[in-house]
C-alpha cells in the first residue's frame, strides 16, 4: 500500500473515531407523547316563527294592526345581541306622491314581552328606521325560551290630503341579525 493511501487511510479512520466519540458526547435520553386535540366552532342560530309578519290589503288613515312574532337561539352560542334592519319599496301606483315617502305615514310601535310585561323598544315611522339598524335585544342565551315581540303599524292620520297615497303599496323588508356573544379565555 501507497504512503498515501495509508495517510488517506489513517485520515478518514481518524475523522470516523472523532464523529464517533463526538456523536457519543451529545448522547441523550428522550421520550415522546401525542396528544389528540379538537377545535369545535359553536353556532349562531336565530329562528323565527314567521315567514311574513305583516300582509294587509286596504288601508286607510286612521288603521291600526297588531302583530305578533317569536325569535328563538336555536344555536349553540349566546347572542349577544339581535339587531333589526329595515328596508322597503313604495310602489306609487299614480305617480302623484309629489316626493313624499309612504313609510313617512307608516308608523310603527316595536314592544318586547319579557315575563308578561311589554318593554316599548321604539316608535317611529318606518322612513326614521329604514337603514338604520336598531337593536331590539341584548344577551340572548343559547336555549332560551323565545323572545316574544308585538309590533303595531299604524297608517297615521294627518288631517291632511293624504289621496296622494291611494292604490300605493308598501313592500317591507326586516331582517334580523343575531352577533355572537365577546371571545373569553376558556
């Protein structure tokens, strides 16, 4: 054998010896564990009992209707509050409104039944409220018995020519929207 395959030789024992007792200098115990973990997201679920609240034909000034209706939490998450949002359409049969706005003469009272008691929560015309969110109940817990409302619409009378208005139709548009409950720390 070469002098330099004997140096080679002696080289790569040497480096081999050196990894071997340097492998063995950072030996250490170990042990391991696995754990299964689940995240579950809850569910926000507002259920109400009708599809239409109101459906009148025939009005005139003066009329008054109430109605009634239930939300309910039929999800698993408290809410933290439900808040309504109002939109409509008039239909100006005649084209004669001159720019006035049916719902300036649709006035509505929203009551909220708690423990056989009505809360008024507002009263204005449904031109005060269309695009303007207003909150009608606060901490509503999961499995809560249903929130009942009773709502009255009145086709106010103004002692004034109100002919303007005659064959017109109002299409009303509420929808209800439940906000979870603030994240904690669990």
């Amino acid at each position: 054998m070469s002098i330099k395959k004997k140096i080679g030789l002696g080289i790569a024992s040497a480096a081999l010896g050196i990894s071997l007792v340097g492998g063995g200098t950072f030996a250490y115990f170990s042990d391991a564990e696995t754990t299964n973990n689940i995240f579950a997201a809850g569910t926000l679920d507002l259920g109400i009992d009708k599809e239409a609240i109101i459906s009148i034909d025939n009005i005139k000034p003066g009329d008054g209707f109430f109605r009634y209706f239930q939300l309910s939490n039929n999800g698993s998450l408290d809410m933290k509050e439900i808040v309504l949002n109002t939109t409509y359409e008039v239909a100006d049969v005649n084209g004669d409104n001159a720019g006035e706005d049916f719902g300036e003469h649709i006035m509505v009272e929203y009551l909220y039944n708690a423990s056989g008691k009505d809360t008024v929560i507002f009263q204005n015309t449904l031109a005060e409220i269309k695009d303007n969110p207003i909150q009608i109940l606060e901490n509503f817990p999961a499995g809560a018995k249903n929130a009942k409302f009773t709502v009255q619409f009145k086709f106010v009378e103004n002692n004034e020519d109100q002919n303007k208005f005659q064959g017109d139709s109002l299409k009303l548009k509420w929808s209800f929207e439940a906000k979870q409950q603030d994240g904690t720390n669990k």
